[in-house]
C-alpha cells in the first residue's frame, strides 16, 4: 500500500496480498460467510458499556434515507443558525444516530455555488436541540472573490500535468477541472481542483488531484486518489458464501449482503470484465490455474467485512444504505497490488509478480473497504498527520475483521500483509505493536511525523490502537509474540479490542472531520469513550494512557517530568484573535554543549477556549522553524502538553522561541509557560 495523497471525493486503498484458497464451496441465496453470525451480534452488547444510549443505532436503509431528507430539508435554517454567511450553503453527507436519540449529522458547504474543500462540519442534535458543533476549520467564509484569472485553468492544468509526470504519469491532459474555495489549511482561498487520469508507473489507475491558487498559479496541494497496498489471505479454507442461481447456472452475486458481485477482468485494467458464472456452486480448487480461487478469496473478504460492521456497529454497508461495493480480481499482468476506488465503490485485485499470488485476502478487503468508511464518515485528508489516521483506520479495522472472521486457517494477530512474503524474508508488511519494525514507521507521535508517506505516519496511530487493546510489554497471542513499547517508559494496560474497536468506530463516525490530526484523534477517542464508559472510567483512563505512550498528550491524573536541564518562561503572553499577528515567547538556553538532542521536550501550557485555532511552531536560534501543532478541528479548552522534536542539527545555545498563531475568529486564549528540557 504506497500511494500519495487522497480526499474523500474518491476514496480508495489496498493491503498488499497474495492469495489461493482451497476448493470452496458456495449455497446459493444468502447463507452466512460467518460461523457464528449470533456472537458476532451480541459483540458491543457484550462490552458491557456504561451508557448504552452513546452506542450506534443499527439504521435500516430506508431510516437513514429519512434522517438525511429531513436534514437536507432544513439546511437552510441551519446555516443560518451557525451563523454562516449568505452565500454559504450546507449539503448533507451523512447522518448516524446513537440509541439516546442523539443525531450526528455531517455536512459539506458551497460558497457562490464552489464546493468549500476543507469546509465540512457536523453537527450533533437531541431532541431538535443542537448538543454541539464540530468545524473541520473555524476561519471564515468571509470577503472570497470567486473571480479568476482568464489563464486561471490552463496554469492549473500544467501545475497538475508537471505533477503527474513526476508520479510516473504519461497522461498528456487532465480529466477534469473545477473551481473550489480551499480552506484544508488557514484562510479560505479560490482554487482550482484538477484531476489527471491514465496509469501510474506501477500500472496502477491514477486520480492525481491537483489544487492551484487561481490567482497566483501556485500549487497549493495535492493528494492520490488511488490507494494502494498489500494484505494476504492466502488460504481461508473451506467457507460458505451467498450466491446467486438463475436456471442452470450460479453467479458470485451475494444478494444478502447488498448485492455484491465479484467480477474477473481477466487480465483487463478497465470495466468491470465478466461476472463469475458456472454451472456449479463448488467455487475454486485452491489452485492460482483456476481463476475462480481468486474470485472465492475477494467475495469472501467481502461478505466478512459486510458482516462485522453490520453486526458489531449496526452499519449496514460500506456507506450505510444497504448498498454493496463491488470485486474485480485479475487486473493487469503481474500486478502486484489491490485498490479500493471510490469513484466505481469498487475492489480491485491484481495476481502478483508472474500472476502467481493473486492478491485478494481477507484483511486486505477489510483494509481497503474501511477506506470507504472513512470516505462515508470522517472524509479523513489523506495528507499529513489526517491521511496517517485514514491509514490506520483501515489498519485498524482491517486487523479487527480478520479477529472477527475467527478463520483457523488464518487466525487473527496485529501483523498487516503477514501471510505473503512481499519483503522476501517472511516478515510482514506492517506490525501494529512496533511499528518502526518495518524501517519506516514511526512508533511514536513527533512533529514531523505528517511529513512521511501516510503508510508509515499511521504507524502511531496503529500502536496506539494496539497499546489500548492488548497492552504493553511482551504477550502471546494466537501463537504470535509481541513486545510493545511505550514512548515514556511506563506501561499500559490494555481494555480488549472489542472495547477499542467499538471506541475508535464512534470517533470516526461522530468525532473526527476531514482536518483531524493526532491531537484531534486523542480527544475524539476520549470523548467517545468517555459517553460510552463514562468519565474517569478505567476505559477512559487506559486510553489516555495508550496515547501518552505514543507521546500524545499526558497520562491520566497528569504527565511525567521530562527531566535533564530546563528553561523555561512562565511569564503570560496573550494571543491575538484571528486575523491577528503571531506570538513569539522566548526562552534562553545557555551553558549546553553541542547542538540541541534528537528527543528535545518542549512543554507548551495555553488557556484557550479553542485549542485547535492555534497554529504552533518552536523556532530555534538559527530561525529553523518545527510545527508542534497545525490549526484542527480540536474543539477542546486549554493544552497541556510536552511535545518532542528532533532537533539535533541545531545549536542548543541561544534564543528559542514558542511561535503561536490563532488561525480561527471569536476564540481566545494565552500562553502561560513554555519551556525547554535537554
């Protein structure tokens, strides 16, 4: 899985995979691909929950048709109601419902008739009454003059051809263009969003979006909208599927989960090929020569996925309208990938180097299609600290349907892409209890962590997924050994996966917003569980911890000296509200030798009733600049906080600076100490 940059427009993803099942055979009608569908229902039941009203409502099709009609009825009034502007305008996204009657209702804006990029907010009612509002970014729709140069299209189209290019592109003119007010970061600016098509080098379809500021031709932006990746399941035994029968013949169409069909491309790269049709209901003989072995393998990941987040959050479907996604397997000739696109709601498997290993599996289809959740819910950007997040999502969900699936074939561990030797030496691709153990994961949260590739920024989030569900230190579990670390030296204790699953669900669905970063993500988990298992309870409690062991925020009850030599300033410093100048508080270091260490801690306090307004960066004597925190949707009050920056190719002597900048109108605050520990 290693793609670029992606936005919820056209989600997609993979796990890289190789797989073969044994003969398998198939029921026609809706037969359940899982043994014991009644557990799996009793699943959040069984997590015992101290507010079971905070729990999803399981919504039919047809009721989640209705919240949305009468959202979308009244999105006038609620415009106005936020105090948006007059050329502002909401359209629904998605709604979710908890069982105390709660809604949570996503939105994206127009501004002029422009979609607002970066602009979504939802809004959570009770009773008709607004409970709350979270706003992917707090800066106004204010003053944007919608109109652009006359050579405004034909620069963005060369900025997004030249970048193209550099992905391995050989497309000679983008597939589309359209003007758009892009506000993913700081103020609100006219732009156009270009789309170029065609084939990256790999052979992997290509949706290179492009974002350029119309007025000065500069790129601004830019995300992949393919997804890419590698998971295995390469045998899942003998499995029963729904299928279809039509007179004679039988068709991989499993009618009880939505209607979704699995399609051969026999070797194609575009269409959807043939649907899988034969005379008999015996699918594959576990053999690569049989190209319905592939096909087994992608409509059984498939029905897995369907079921666990139909059975365990009461989410019917990928997007939640009883509506299913679509396979194809055998794309290309030695593609060595998967991908789940957005645009076609579809999987789409390649065979593997010499189309020996296709690479449909198990954990790859709860991967990819979690992309689409995500796309449905949160529209996490897939850029920065946002797109490590998306990541880990379909990490942690695609780790959490193969635990579900209870496979003996395949049992379920924290390892991604374990089951095909895509590195040559038998490891995995990925490992969520150390994830720097595949040379490019980050373990633990620093501030540069949104500038790697979103397949090793997840890595943080990944462990934290871990730490909360099984816990620090060495264990053993389904015959797999792990020892996880902590970034501060003290141990975690783990509430189960079911717990940190269920808790992680609820924060994309109703919590997290296409901006969120790691902080975001820490309070969003914590307000999850907080109404599921309430306030200081030991749920709340361990994953707050779990956080702190991958340095973000502090343990409960407070954090931990960081020890060494401190400097600090505890001397007040307001911050001016936006569009106001940012602040600069200093602090001095003297008498240390050398350059400054690669784990400097930088302890931040600020009273703010909007913590996510603030952009905030440590400036070091020489004016090299280290972002702590970008502007987020984090709308908790006040930051206590040590941060930790790799600084060792700075001079440690000499005037440090804490650079703060309020980013969003009508919330203030001050800083109330800054200080150094080397």
């Amino acid at each position: 899985m290693r793609s670029t940059h992606r936005r919820r427009a056209t989600a997609t993803g993979a796990l890289i995979a190789a797989a073969a099942m044994l003969s398998v055979g198939f029921q026609a009608g809706t037969a359940s691909a899982h043994p014991d569908d009644s557990a799996s229902t009793a699943a959040v039941k069984a997590q015992a929950v101290r507010n079971p009203g905070a729990l999803p409502v399981s919504l039919t099709p047809s009721q989640r048709a209705e919240l949305i009609r009468q959202a979308t009825a009244t999105t006038a009034t609620t415009a106005k109601a936020l105090g948006l502007g007059a050329q502002e305008k909401l359209v629904v996204h998605d709604v979710a419902k908890d069982q105390d009657g709660t809604v949570h209702t996503r939105y994206e804006r127009t501004y002029q008739g422009l979609p607002v990029l970066g602009g979504d907010l939802m809004v959570d009612t009770a009773a008709g009454k607004t409970k709350g509002v979270i706003k992917a970014n707090t800066a106004q729709l204010q003053g944007v003059s919608t109109a652009a140069p006359s050579n405004a299209p034909a620069a963005a189209a060369t900025q997004a051809l030249k970048a193209a290019k550099a992905a391995g592109s050989k497309a000679d003119k983008a597939d589309s263009a359209r003007k758009v007010i892009w506000m993913v970061k700081g103020a609100p600016t006219l732009a156009y969003e270009t789309v170029v098509g065609g084939l990256q080098d790999d052979g992997t379809p290509n949706q290179l979006h492009v974002i350029t500021d119309a007025k000065t031709g500069a790129k601004l932006h830019q995300w992949q909208g393919i997804e890419t990746g590698v998971g295995n399941t390469r045998y899942s035994g003998q499995v029963t599927l729904g299928t279809s029968q039509s007179g004679s013949s039988y068709t991989l169409n499993d009618t009880g989960r939505g209607g979704h069909k699995t399609y051969n491309l026999n070797h194609g790269t575009s269409g959807t090929g043939s649907l899988f049709t034969q005379s008999t209901d015996t699918w594959g003989d576990g053999t690569n020569a049989n190209a319905a072995t592939a096909g087994a393998d992608a409509a059984y990941g498939a029905a897995e996925t369907w079921d666990f987040y139909k059975n365990v959050f009461g989410r019917s479907g990928i997007r939640g309208d009883g509506v299913a996604a679509y396979s194809r397997v055998h794309y290309g000739n030695s593609y060595v990938n998967a991908f789940w696109d957005d645009s076609c709601f579809c999987m789409t498997y390649g065979d593997g180097s010499g189309n020996n290993d296709p690479l449909t599996a198990l954990d790859v289809a709860g991967h990819e299609m979690s992309h689409g959740v995500t796309a449905a819910t949160a529209g996490l950007e897939y850029a920065d600290e946002s797109g490590g997040l998306n990541e880990a999502t379909s990490d942690i969900m695609g780790t959490s349907v193969e635990f579900y699936a209870n496979n003996s074939s395949d049992p379920g561990d924290y390892l991604i892409g374990e089951k095909i030797d895509i590195n040559g030496d038998g490891t995995p691709l990925r490992y969520m209890d150390k994830p720097s153990k595949d040379g490019g994961s980050a373990d633990s949260w620093y501030s540069g962590v949104g500038n790697l590739d979103v397949h090793y920024s997840s890595g943080p989030a990944n462990h934290w997924f871990y730490l909360a569900s099984e816990g620090s230190g060495a264990k053993v579990i389904n015959g797999v050994s792990y020892n996880s670390p902590t970034s501060d030296g003290l141990p975690v204790t783990g509430i189960g996966r079911d717990k940190a699953q269920l808790i992680w669900y609820k924060a994309l669905s109703t919590k997290f917003n296409s901006s969120t970063d790691y902080a975001g993500a820490r309070a969003g988990t914590i307000a999850a569980a907080t109404e599921l298992y309430g306030a200081n309870s030991a749920e709340v409690n361990n994953i707050t911890d779990a956080w702190a062991a991958i340095n973000v925020g502090a343990r409960h009850g407070g954090g931990t000296d960081p020890g060494g030599k401190v400097f600090e300033n505890s001397a007040s410093v307001a911050i001016p509200d936006y569009p106001g100048n940012a602040i600069n508080d200093p602090v001095t270091v003297s008498g240390i030798t050398g350059n400054a260490p690669s784990a400097l801690k930088v302890g931040v306090k600020i009273t703010h009733t909007y913590i996510g307004d603030l952009q905030i960066d440590l400036v070091a004597p020489n004016g090299k600049s280290f972002r702590l925190q970008n502007s987020s949707s984090d709308s908790t009050a006040n930051m206590d906080k040590t941060f930790t920056v790799n600084a060792s190719s700075v001079a440690a002597n000499g005037v440090w600076k804490l650079k703060v900048q309020d980013k969003g109108r009508y919330d203030t605050g001050t800083v109330t100490d800054f200080k150094l520990s080397f």
